[in-house]
C-alpha cells in the first residue's frame, strides 16, 4: 500500500505539467541515447567544442547516464518524464525505508514531509537529474553507518553475518555513487568524518573498517568508467577550480543554483521547515538538562550537525546544498520527535505543531511548484523547431555559436548534428580557454555586441571584432539565440546583414548564417 502511494505520488506531480522542470533533463537523457547507439565505453564529447569535456573525453554523470539507457528508446520527453517518476519513487521508498530501519515515529510520513519541505525541495525531486540519486543513495549510507546493528563485533576472525551484510551495502552504496555522479563523492567523506568523530567521542569506538570500505567503493565507482583520469579532471574543476574561482572579484556565468541562497528565498520558502528544525534544536537541548543521555544520541546529533554544514554551505557557498540540509534536517527533526512522543505531556502539542506546519507546507508548496512548473520550467518542445533547421540544413560537425551556454542541452536533445560552444557549467568552458570564454562571456551577458573581450577588464585597445572572433576563433558557420534574453546581440545580427544571413526566426529564437 505505501508502495503503490509514492509512485502515484511520484506520478502524478510528474505528469501535473506536460513542462519539464529542469533543462539539464535534455542533455542527461540525449547522452544516454548517446551510449546506446556508439556502446557504453565510448567517452569522447565532440559537442562542447569550447569545453573542457570536450579535451578530457569523459563523463562526469557516467553511472546515471547508463541507467538512463532504458528510458532513452521512448520519442520526445516521455522518456525523461519516466525517468523522474521511477527516481521521486526511488528518493521516497528509500527515505521510507530509513525512517523505518531506525525505529522512527511515523516513518511514512516523514519522506512525505521532506518533498513538501519547501518548493525548491519539491522542485529538486521532480527533476530529472543525477543529484537526487545521489542525495538518496548518501542518506542511505548514512543510515549504514550508525545503525547499531553494524556495530557488532565478534572476534577478530569472525564477523556476524548482519555486519557482514552492512559492509557489503557500504561498499555497494559507496560505489554507485562514486559511479552517478563523481564530483559528489566528497559528501559521503563529509558524512563519514561526522559519524567518526562522534563514535569516537560518545561511544568510544573507531569505524576505521567503514572508512575503508568507502573509499574502497569510491576507488571502484571512480575506474568503473571509460576514462577515469579524465573524469577526475572534470570533478576536479567542477568543484574545486569553481570554488577557487568564485573567489575572484570578476563573476562567471554560473547557473544560480551555484550562487549563495538569497535571504529573500530563503524566508519565501524555507521559513515554515526552518521553524520546525530550529525548534527541535531548542526542544533537543531543553530535554537534555533532564536527560543528558540525549546528547549521547549519535544518529540525532550526527544528523543536526550535518543539517547545520548544509545549511551554512547553503548561506554562504551555494544554494544547491539545501538538497541535503533538508534531509538531515528532517533525519534530526524526526528523532528529536520520537523522543518527545514518548513524554505524555508534550505529546499533543508537538503532534499540533507538527500538523499545523505540515498542513501549511501540503498546501503552500504544491501551489509555489505549480506556478514554476507554468512560468519557468522548460516547455518539452523548445528549440524544437530551430534545432530541426539546423540538423536538415547544416553539413555533420558544423559549429553552432549557442549565445546563452544553458540552450545547449535541448539544442543537443533535438540535435547531435552539429556541434556548438559550450553547455552544462561555464566553469568548464572557463577551464578549457580564459581568454576565449570571455570572449564568450560579454556576448552571451548582452553586454556588447560588434566587439568582444579577451579578459575581465578590457581597455578599447583589447576590443575585438566580434565577427572576426565567431569566424576565426570559434569557427562557428551558424549563431543561435534566443531574441528576449539577447535583445542587442539580436539587433546586431539584423543590422548587419553583410555578416549574418538570418535563416530561421520564430517567437522566441533566431538562427543566423555567418557569411
């Protein structure tokens, strides 16, 4: 019953909207058809000319891709559509089953509780993305490590065949994400280094074993690839070279979820499960002047201080952390309410609270969703039609000059034809050619228009003919656009048609010939 419950869930706020909530659903979907047709070791990624992906030959997304094969085979965006009901159902059975595993009250409820969190959460679940395989299969790795079960210890020769069992889901759970999304591996260290110290200073026990067999998983999902040195490269640049980066005074073009969470959106729709967490905090130390054994709690506290790094990660670093501050802040949440169910008197208040909130959230976030799913998700034929121009009308390999880096993935999904600049995080275009990804930068910004920028900080002497630079540098034979995000390049292109042949324009885009 509650099996068939999560996937009607899952279904339902899936097909809600023919839209597709996230635009990285083209790309992700297009690279698994992408295996099916050239073979599962095939690494090269022509289609990013301007990229480091492109030079390091490998796929950073890998195992998530080779999942996505199945769902690859149906026409249009159904396939993506499937895809994101089978991982909602996935992210739901899992978290259920977690709640379940650690003896907490009201288990059903509680994954219910996170995808009704806050809309961002809502939306992050319906997405069909590689993150929030990652996120679910991190929770249950967390789970593996302070269950108490694991912690039998027989003799030195001997182990039970329940721990024995948790071993082999540690190493299992560490590969598969290692192998999904490999720029992701540092979190289930930041996990594992929490629960260490923790067991180490209440419980008075070394995990050593555990800690080995994570980065024995990790060793294993890294090389289960086609080029895992080059995969290597691109998780070093995606996180490490982008944090060194963000540091700079100049900005790139990162998506906005690269971006600290604005204290607007925060309150907008955080406010009602940031309550309740900040409450449990209050409760928790409040319950432990009575009961100081509370603190001693490894799975609560482990679970608050991990929700307060996500939290402080998404304050101060970047948004996209509050796919994890809200997990294990629901984790903390719901073990300090099991607590507290235990205690008579406080019971009915708290069930109140609870309800109250969760009544709120049932209401608010389905509605905030909705808007977003109408006015900014992405609709599942766009570019469509310029897309299909170019693959009946251009030569295989011709580069395509795609202005904004966030069109390429459904420009890839309607066409693998041609090749274009760039696509997915800027930081990787930056990582292949400074100088030439700003030359991107200012055109793709709609900052200038017939002359471009080598760096940051440009003199008039540093200006550049942009048609020289789109001839010569980026050899690209077509430039796409969309007209309302671009409106001065697209004023350029139609006042110089000695430069640029317009070849197709439609409500929203153009595509221009460069002569």
């Amino acid at each position: 019953m509650v099996l068939a419950f999560f996937f009607v869930l899952a279904l339902v706020f899936h097909f809600s909207s023919p839209n597709i909530p996230d635009p990285d659903s083209f790309y992700h979907i297009k690279h698994a058809q992408i295996y099916l047709t050239e073979g599962l070791t095939f690494s090269d990624f022509p289609w990013t000319q301007y990229s480091a992906i492109k030079t390091n030959a490998s796929d950073i997304w890998y195992g998530f891709h080779i999942l996505l094969i199945p769902f690859s085979i149906f026409e249009g965006t159904l396939g993506i559509k499937l895809a994101g009901v089978v991982l909602t159902f996935f992210a739901l059975v899992s978290l259920w089953s977690v709640f379940r595993r650690h003896d907490i009250k009201w288990p059903v409820f509680w994954p219910i509780f996170i995808f009704i969190s806050a809309p961002n959460i809502m939306n992050r679940f319906l997405m069909m993305r590689p993150h929030l395989l990652s996120l679910t299969l991190t929770i249950m790795f967390f789970s593996c490590l302070i269950h108490e079960a694991y912690q039998e210890r027989l003799t030195v020769n001997t182990m039970s065949i329940r721990s024995y069992a948790h071993g082999m889901m540690i190493f299992v759970i560490s590969i598969l994400i290692s192998w999904v999304h490999i720029s992701l591996v540092w979190i289930p260290l930041l996990v594992f280094g929490v629960v260490f110290l923790l067991k180490r200073i209440i419980e008075k026990i070394w995990i050593w074993r555990e800690g080995l067999i994570l980065l024995a998983g990790t060793a294993v999902g890294w090389l289960l690839r086609p080029n895992p040195i080059g995969s290597l490269k691109l998780a070093y640049i995606q996180v490490v070279q982008l944090i060194l980066e963000k540091q700079n005074d100049f900005s790139l073009l990162f998506g906005r979820e690269l971006f600290p969470l604005a204290p607007q959106t925060l309150f907008q729709n955080f406010l009602a499960f940031m309550l309740l967490w900040l409450s449990a905090i209050v409760v928790m130390f409040v319950l432990a002047k009575k009961h100081p054994d509370i603190l001693k709690n490894v799975r609560m506290l482990s679970a608050g201080i991990l929700s307060l790094v996500f939290f402080a990660l998404t304050i101060f670093v970047a948004r996209r952390a509050h796919d994890f501050w809200v997990p294990f802040g629901a984790i903390f949440i719901a073990a300090v309410f099991s607590m507290v169910m235990a205690q008579a008197k406080l019971r009915p208040m708290v069930m109140g609270i609870v309800g109250l909130i969760s009544f709120f959230l049932l209401i608010y976030t389905p509605w905030r969703n909705s808007i977003s799913l109408e006015e900014r998700a992405i609709a599942p034929d766009k570019f469509k039609e310029a897309a299909l121009w170019l693959k009946e009308n251009s030569q295989p390999g011709e580069i395509v000059f795609n202005v904004r880096w966030s069109d390429f993935p459904m420009l890839f999904f309607w066409n693998d034809k041609n090749y274009y600049i760039g696509g997915m995080d800027p930081i990787f275009q930056y990582a292949y050619d400074p100088k030439l990804y700003w030359k991107f930068h200012y055109l793709s910004a709609d900052e200038v228009t017939k002359y471009t920028c080598p760096a940051p900080a440009c003199t008039k002497e540093m200006l550049e003919d942009t048609y020289t630079v789109l001839k010569n540098d980026f050899k690209a034979k077509y430039v796409f656009l969309e007209k309302q995000r671009n409106p001065l390049i697209y004023y350029y292109l139609e006042s110089t048609p000695e430069y640029y042949q317009k070849k197709i324009d439609t409500i929203s885009e153009a595509v221009y010939q460069i002569k």
